[in-house]
C-alpha cells in the first residue's frame, strides 16, 4: 500500500505527518487489496482566520475508489 500525503497551503510537521501514516496503515485491517491511499491535509480560511483543518482520503482499491472528507478543529480528530 502506497500512502501519500499532501499539504495544502501550509508545511505540517513531522509528528502530524507519522501520525497520519500510522493511521492510514490500520486501513489494512478493513480490506487487503488497498493499492493506493492518498491524504489531504488543509485549512479552512474564512477572512484569513483559520477555522477549521480538514482532511480528505481517498483510497483506491481494484475496480473502485473511496473518499471521505471530515472537518474539525484539529487535524488528529479529523483523521
């Protein structure tokens, strides 16, 4: 299982980035043929306050494609 992960607009630190890894890799416990798991990570701007971070998944596994998009205060509760 390939994982990959993205900020947007914004450099996350590493123990953001093993934590998300960490969890991403439990996926395998729901299904075994997850060939590729990408991870969005974002912040919800409203006049340059931010709001909200939130994060996108999608997972592709043969002949499908899976996303979720969660908002929260922070990004470990959204993941």
């Amino acid at each position: 299982m390939n994982v990959t992960i993205q900020n947007v607009h914004f450099d996350a630190d590493q123990k953001l980035i093993d934590h998300v890894n960490k969890k991403a890799q439990r996926l395998n416990n729901f299904h075994d043929r997850i060939l590729k798991v990408e991870v969005f990570l974002k912040l919800d701007n409203v006049v340059h306050q931010i709001k909200d971070k939130i994060v996108e998944i999608k997972v592709d596994v043969p002949r499908h494609q899976f996303f979720v998009k969660q908002c929260s205060k922070s990004f470990e509760e959204s993941f």
